[in-house]
C-alpha cells in the first residue's frame, strides 16, 4: 500500500478555505480548526468574524465546514503522513480566535483536529432566507443548508490535548 501524503495537499484554516472556496473546491486539502457533533451531523468551525460568519461570494455563511464520510475514499487514505510543524502553525493561528467550548469529559467534547479530504461546495452558493414570509433553505449543508462547504474525510488528526 503506498502512503498518501497530506503535506503535499495545502493545509489551511477553515477561515482560509472558506474565503477562497472557487480555489478549493474539488480538491484535496488538509483543514485545521474546532471539530464538534451535533444532532445533524460533524463540523469543524473557525472564528472568522465575531458574530460566527464569514463572507462567502458575497453572502455572509456560518464560518463552518460540514464533514463528511466518504465510502469512496482510496485504500491509501488512512496511511497520510502528516506534517506537523505546519499541522501546529495553523493551529496557533485558529486558537487566536476561537476557543473549545465543551468539558473534556464528554465523549461529545469538541477537539483541534485536523481532517484530510475533498472538498466540496455548490458552484453558486444561495443562504438560507431566515426574513419575511418566505423562509427557505440554502444550498449548503447542515441545518437549513446554512453552511457553505463539506468536506469528505479521508483522514483524522486530532491534536493531543
């Protein structure tokens, strides 16, 4: 089995990713930021902005990326060799802004990790209305399609505590 290599993939804050999605999209990349679960699923957030968004083609997102399984993920995904120097210098600029928030003794306590996979977005992102008589949901993830990208997890590193 060969190895994959996560350091030959850029490896970027969710705030990064999310201010040059057109560039990502569809591409391997190893994401730093706050892993957590909820009742809809597993994300991993950044503290873009203070009011927990963050400018997305013009629109104002929750600054999260959904994560995803991916059965199609190749054989070689689970041997990444992660690079750890930049794995650390991308986790000291996320911890700047954004902060655990969970007791670690919960076995759904949030986590620094770092996930390797696809990343995936709609060409044309349109948010959940949450005004007037017409409320719709975007075309993102999550929760009334209000987060703006997923990525397909073909690795997991989570930073010791």
């Amino acid at each position: 089995m060969s190895t994959a290599s996560a350091q030959t993939q850029p490896v970027l804050t969710v705030c990064e990713v999310l201010r040059d999605l057109g560039r990502y999209n569809g591409k391997l990349v190893t994401v730093v930021g706050r892993t957590f679960i909820t009742f809809e699923g597993t994300f991993m957030n950044e503290t873009c902005h203070a009011d927990g968004t963050t400018l997305v083609q013009g629109q104002r997102w929750l600054s999260m990326i959904y994560l995803s399984s991916d059965s199609r993920q190749p054989d070689n995904a689970n041997s990444v060799r992660w690079d750890y120097g930049s794995l650390n210098h991308k986790l000291e600029q996320v911890q700047r802004t954004t902060h655990l928030e969970s007791s670690r003794t919960s076995p759904l306590a949030d986590r620094w990790s770092a996930v390797y996979g696809r990343l995936e977005a709609p060409l044309r992102l349109h948010p959940p209305s949450r005004s007037g008589p017409r409320r719709r949901s975007g075309n993102g993830y999550g929760a009334s399609g209000s987060v703006p990208a997923q990525l397909h997890i073909m690795n997991v590193y989570d930073f010791p505590d």
